[in-house]
C-alpha cells in the first residue's frame, strides 16, 4: 500500500500502543516525499517547508538531490502532536 494512502490510525505500530518501530524492520528506513508528508499532514508542500523551518517536524533528508522525510518520525509528530494537542 502506498504510504501516503495508509490509514494512520490503523498504522500496526499505534495498534500495539506504540509508534517505534520492530527492530529491523523495513518501517524504520522507509522514506516518503514533501508531497507525501503534506498529504498525510492535509496541509500544503509550502506548509510542509515552514514547519521544517521553523524546526516543528524532523528535517528531511536529501537522497540523490531529492528530498525525503523517515515515515516513522513524521509519524511520531502526529502522533505526539494529538496527544499534546498541539
């Protein structure tokens, strides 16, 4: 399934109670591009720049010119950010 479409409230780390990921598994080096993480975030690529700016989600990282953000933090900001009510 792609990333962008998977549901995040049914994400197989949050139904154990947790978000980190099993040792080893391929969740902890998955990438998901700008467009994916505003996807997930429901906000814009331009808006996706400003939080990362203003230092709000993890920076991304640059993969052969392009950029790409771990799921698992981007997943862990939405997750603290509900339960903080951020």
């Amino acid at each position: 399934m792609n990333p962008s479409t998977y549901p995040i409230n049914h994400h197989p780390a949050e139904r154990a109670g947790s978000i980190e990921p099993a040792r080893g598994s391929s969740e902890t080096y998955q990438l998901i591009s700008k467009k994916e993480v505003a996807s997930l975030l429901a906000i814009s690529q331009r808006t996706v720049d400003r939080l990362v700016s203003a230092g709000d989600i993890p920076r991304p990282l640059k993969v052969g010119g392009c950029t790409r953000f771990r799921r698992i933090e981007i997943l862990n900001f939405i997750h603290s950010a509900t339960t903080t009510g951020r």
